[in-house]
C-alpha cells in the first residue's frame, strides 16, 4: 500500500511511522487514520520488524484531528452519513459510524505485536496526545508541547484515553491535565510521567533509534510480545492471580522453546543470543488468551 499521509521506512528491523501533513503540523484526518492502522497491520506481520518509532515530520508531532470541515469536524451524521437508528428512534451505538477514529488507533497500537516508541518531536495535543499513550515508551524532544484539549472544543477524551491515561500517570494528574484542557511543556510531561525521558531536539530519533536497537539486537521478538501484551492486560486484572496463571503459561511454553534455551546458552558461554523463533508464525498456543471466557 502506497501511503499519502505517513512515511514507512524500514531499516535494519527497526521501522520508523511518521506522520507526514507537515503542512497542517500533521493533523490527523480520516486517511491517516487508517494509513497508520494499516501501517501496523504489517509490522505485526513483518518479521523483519523488531521494534516500532513514531514520530511527526516537521515542526510538530501531531496537532489532532484536522478541523478543516469546521463546526461539523466531529459531527458524525454530517461527515460519514446518519447513524443506524433503534425501532424507538435512539441510536444504535453499535453502529462502525459511531466509532471515534483515535480509538481505531489506539486499540490498533494496543494489539500490536512489537514494541512501540514514541519520538515527540514537536506539538502532541487531543489526537496527537492520545494516540502516544498506547505506545510503550514515549520521549520527547524540549520543543514538545501536550494537550489533552477536549473539554475546551465541547468533546470528550477519545482513543481510549479515559482507561489509558490514568494508568499511565495516575488518576490525580489524569484528571488535572483533562479537566483543564490546557496545553503544557515537556518538562511538565515528564514530571507527571507521560514521557519518561526529555532530550534536545537534535537527539531525539537518535536516543529513539539507540533504544529500539538495544531492544532489536538484544531480545527473544516472542518473548517481547508477550511481555507488552502481558504489562498491558494485566492492568485490568482483579487479582494477582490471572497474572500468575498466565505467566505460569508463560513459562511453560517459553521454557521449552529453543529461544530460552539459547538465551540460557548464551549466557553461559558469554555471547550474543541468536533468538531464531518468530512473531506472530511461533506465539505460544494459549496466546490470545482474553479471548478465553475464562482460564483454566
């Protein structure tokens, strides 16, 4: 697929999404959308493609959704045609047309099967805030600026930032930053933990690429998908022991695989490991597991 809106450039198994309306501080519109969910898709597939960094071209990272339509930007009977109805007149909220676009983008980047970075290298507000926030590792560049604006345009917080961003920050600091909708500095979202580390503009995709290599040179591509899927599911976890008996799984299957067995030799012989199994061809059996109505 030839893309309009983003750049897919793959290089030594780290593949770098930038979203690419550098014109419009890389606005988000309907094809990005679905250009970057596309864009995922095949890095899941891709083998070759050990570790993900996104990032904006130009001077920002992402100023949200485009408004170019205006007072109809977020009107979904206007821009995508009238919603199903009930029999009773409601709306049928099941209907796709109902479904905000930054949510497809974050439960997309939630599935995936790489770890994601997030290089922010300039602006990140409303859609370019929330779509960092299901990536794993999120740094920033000292011209970064954060909003999470919804309560100031009359919306609602969206791409499933009302579960994300709590977990990420805590509820107190969640709250003050949505409440508000103001926009803040770098040096603010690394005090509340929305980055977890800030560097001058010049050695962002550097520092990015350093950490991606370390992941890509160094890790089972198994054992690090599991272990994303694992951090981020058990967040919704009532008790300890789903974790266990999904790392129990876990350990079982993983123990058994010739990566373990490589990763142990390799210690012991103080070399490099040369991790053979592949994602997704080599995922254990009882992954997916939450499709499971219960475990057993």
């Amino acid at each position: 697929m030839a893309y309009e809106t983003i750049k897919y450039d793959l290089v030594d198994q780290i593949l770098t999404i930038t979203l690419n309306r550098p014109e419009k501080l890389n606005a988000c519109t309907a094809l990005m959308e679905r250009e970057i969910v596309d864009a995922f898709d095949r890095a899941d597939e891709n083998n070759d493609v050990r570790a993900i960094i996104v990032t904006g071209e130009g001077r920002a990272f992402c100023a949200g959704a485009d408004l170019s339509s205006g007072a109809d930007t977020f009107d979904r009977d206007t821009r995508r045609g009238p919603v199903k109805r009930l029999p009773n007149g409601a709306v049928d909220y099941s209907d796709p047309k109902v479904s905000d676009g930054g949510g497809k983008i974050a439960m997309r980047i939630f599935k995936c099967l790489k770890p994601v970075i997030a290089a922010v290298n300039g602006p990140a507000v409303g859609m370019g805030a929330t779509m960092q926030l299901a990536m794993d590792i999120r740094i920033a560049s000292e011209a970064a600026r954060f909003g999470f604006v919804f309560s100031q345009r009359g919306l609602v917080p969206e791409g499933a930032s009302s579960w994300f961003l709590p977990r990420v920050v805590g509820i107190a600091q969640a709250l003050e930053w949505s409440l508000s909708g103001r926009v803040f500095p770098a040096q603010e979202a690394l005090a509340g933990r929305l980055i977890s580390k800030l560097v001058p503009s010049d050695q962002l995709l550097p520092t990015a690429r350093e950490l991606a290599r370390e992941i890509a040179d160094k890790t089972s591509p198994v054992s690090v998908a599991l272990i994303r899927q694992l951090m981020w599911r058990m967040l919704g976890a009532d008790d300890p022991m789903e974790a266990h008996k999904l790392e129990s799984r876990g350990m079982y299957t993983r123990g058994r695989s010739g990566d373990a067995k490589e990763g142990v030799m390799a210690f012991l012989e103080k070399r490099s490991a040369i991790f053979k199994d592949k994602v997704p061809a080599d995922m254990p059996d009882f992954f997916p597991w939450w499709t499971e109505r219960e475990y057993k």
